[in-house]
C-alpha cells in the first residue's frame, strides 16, 4: 500500500468539491466534518482516515473507492481507465451499487482473462 500524499489528495477533494459546486461548509455538514478540518484536508496538511474519506465522497456523491486509491489506501482496479471512471464518478448510482458494478466488471474480466489462458494452452498442446 503506497503512503498518502495529502497533498495530491487535498487537491482532488477540492476539484470534486468545486466541480459539484458546494462550498467548504457545505461539505463539511454533509461529511460531518468541521470546517477547519476540512480545509486543512484540501490544503494536505491532514491525512484523513477512511471513515472521513468514506464520509468525504459521500458528501461529494462520488465512490468512496475513488477517494481510496488517491489516498493509496487502495490499489487501482485493471481494466478500461474510462469504464471505471465512469462507474466510480457517476452521480446517479449509490456507494453500494458502484461497489457492486465495480465487483461485477473485474469477475467479468478475470472470467475472460482465465478463458483466454485456457484457450491459449489448449493451442500450445495442439501444436
């Protein structure tokens, strides 16, 4: 697991937080945060746990996985970068139901990637 860099980190909260337009304060009513802590976080002089983070992208309506592999507390998913942008940045969807399309993508991959080694060999044998 890589180490946090708040800074990073900081910076991308207060993208997303500007992107959804809500203000500092809004925020941090909504993740249950104090203001000052908040903007000690968007400024990376704090590193906050995964409980905040988690409570963080609710307030902003984005996946708290997302907020957890800027973080490094999480490693990034294989796959196609746009497919699981969309997924992990889509307003419409629930924490739970990013989670489960997320689950779902990655056993659809390693169901082909495992299809893929078995036709592989079966070609190797019949050579």
């Amino acid at each position: 697991m890589a180490k946090i860099d708040a800074s990073k980190l900081g910076e991308y909260i207060r993208e997303q937080r500007m992107a959804a337009q809500i203000s500092v304060r809004q925020l941090a009513k909504a993740a249950d945060v104090s203001n000052p802590y908040l903007s000690q976080v968007e400024r990376g002089l704090r590193r906050p746990s995964a409980e905040i983070l988690a409570r963080i992208a609710a307030g902003l309506r984005i996946s708290a996985e997302t907020l957890y592999v800027r973080a490094g507390i999480l490693e990034e998913r294989e796959g196609d970068r746009t497919v699981l942008l969309a997924i992990s940045e889509d307003p419409t969807l629930t924490d739970r139901q990013r989670r489960a399309l997320l689950e779902i993508y990655a056993a659809f991959q390693t169901e082909n990637s495992a299809r893929r080694d078995e036709s592989d060999t079966e070609e190797e044998s019949l050579a």
